[in-house]
C-alpha cells in the first residue's frame, strides 16, 4: 500500500485494512509484533493521528494487544458472537470456514428440581428432556451446551441425532421463538466443564445462560459454556428510539 492508495475513503480505514491483511494472509502471526507506529507512517504516507487511530481500534476490537513503550502485537484469534442473537452453531462455524462436529455427553428424560421447575415454568417433578452437548471447530472444542427442555415445546427431541443437527437448530424449527432472555458470565469452570473443554489450569470460561419462550411457555433454559481463552461476545446496534 502506497500513499495514493491511501488517498481514498478514511484514511484510518485503509490503514486498519492493510494491517488486517497482512494479519489474515500470515505476515504478521499470533505474538508477533507488527511495525511501530513510525515505520507505518513512513511506509503507508499517513499522519500520526490516522495511525494512532488505526491501531487503538484494532486493539479495541481485539485484533491487536497494545503495549505502552514497547508496541503492538497481533492478539490470539478469539471467536466472537453477538450477545442478543441466537445462531446456530454449526452455521457460525461453517461460515468462518470451518467444520462442525458434535458428541453427546448426555441425553436422557429427567424429573425437574424446584429450581429447574421454576426457570421452566412447570411443576416440581415435571419431566424434562436434559441433553448435554459438547460442540467442536475442526475437532477443538469451542462450547459445552447442557440443555434442559420443556416437552410441551418439543416432544420429540429425545429421538434426535445431535451428532447431525443441533439442539438450537431443531428447536427454532418446531417451536418458533417468541421470546430471548440472555446473561452472559465469566467463571472459573466445573472439574467436568474444564475437562471436557480442554481448559487450561485457571482458565475462566464465559457462561451464556439463556431462556426461550415458544408458543406462550419457556420452551428450553440452557447453560453454554466456552473458553475464555477463545471465545467473547460483543455488538454493536442502535437503539430503537433516539435519546432526546
């Protein structure tokens, strides 16, 4: 990239773009550390302040870890969701190119706690459909789903293959979403979750707790634990009614 490449659209945007492609073709890999601000300067004929721009929001956007006197260095690649969506796994990873398999680590017909009774909206002692689910990214494990499920949502989902379509896929398609309810958590990981997700010693996972509403009562509630090693949510959206 020359100067006059960089003479149109936001010159911070072509900066941003040349560091990103040099990033995603292997130029620059995880650790290392890219050109100091000056060298960019030089090499792509912008100012200190388009440079400087460029790089605070690639680091904001986790591209990039920014080091006070020492420099910038490329960020460990995380896996990156909307915190107000609800995707399909499988589709998530196919789109980044990648494969999706999946390992059922429990299915079974279960009577519901007090607890569990209450999130679903049945009584105690209801049975509930429980399935836990390890999904992985090119055989990498990236999310453990432990499931519970409403019956009236989904009878037949104890006769599902969730090593061929996910628990989310099947659901959105018999029984259509009304409503969403997120909370997004970091912990420190079960024994069970941190083996089975391969975590390293003390590594936090991020906890997505979600519950669905279908036609008029909580369809599912569902824990979907990743690395945090790996994985973040973030978005951006606007709100539905200008601030006065």
């Amino acid at each position: 990239m020359n100067s006059k490449t960089l003479a149109s659209d936001p010159l911070y945007l072509k900066v941003k773009k040349h560091i990103l492609d040099q990033i995603r073709k292997g130029v620059w890999g995880a650790a290392d550390r890219i050109p100091s601000e000056n060298a960019l300067i030089e090499e792509l004929g912008a100012s200190k302040m388009t440079v400087n721009r460029a790089l605070r929001e690639l680091a904001q956007e986790g591209h990039l870890i920014r080091i006070v006197g020492v420099g910038s260095f490329v960020a460990e690649s995380k896996v990156q969701v909307h915190p107000l969506e609800i995707r399909n796994i499988a589709d998530e990873i196919a789109e980044r190119g990648h494969v999706h398999s999946a390992r059922v680590e429990h299915l079974a017909e279960e009577k519901a706690n007090q607890r569990l009774a209450e999130d679903l909206g049945i009584g105690p002692g209801a049975r509930v459909f429980h399935s836990v689910i390890l999904h992985l990214e090119n055989e990498e494990p990236l999310q453990l789903e432990d499931r519970y499920v409403n019956p009236a949502a989904a009878p037949d989902y104890m006769s599902c293959d969730f090593t061929q379509v996910t628990p989310a896929e099947y659901l959105m398609k018999v029984a259509p979403l009304q409503e969403v309810e997120h909370i997004v958590e970091a912990q420190m990981p079960t024994p069970y979750v941190a083996r089975l997700l391969e975590l390293q010693p003390n590594e936090p996972c991020l906890v997505v707790t979600r519950r669905t509403w279908a036609l008029g009562h909580v369809a599912s509630g569902a824990r979907l634990y990743h690395p945090g090693s790996t994985y973040r949510v973030g978005g951006r959206f606007s709100p539905a009614t200008p601030p006065s």
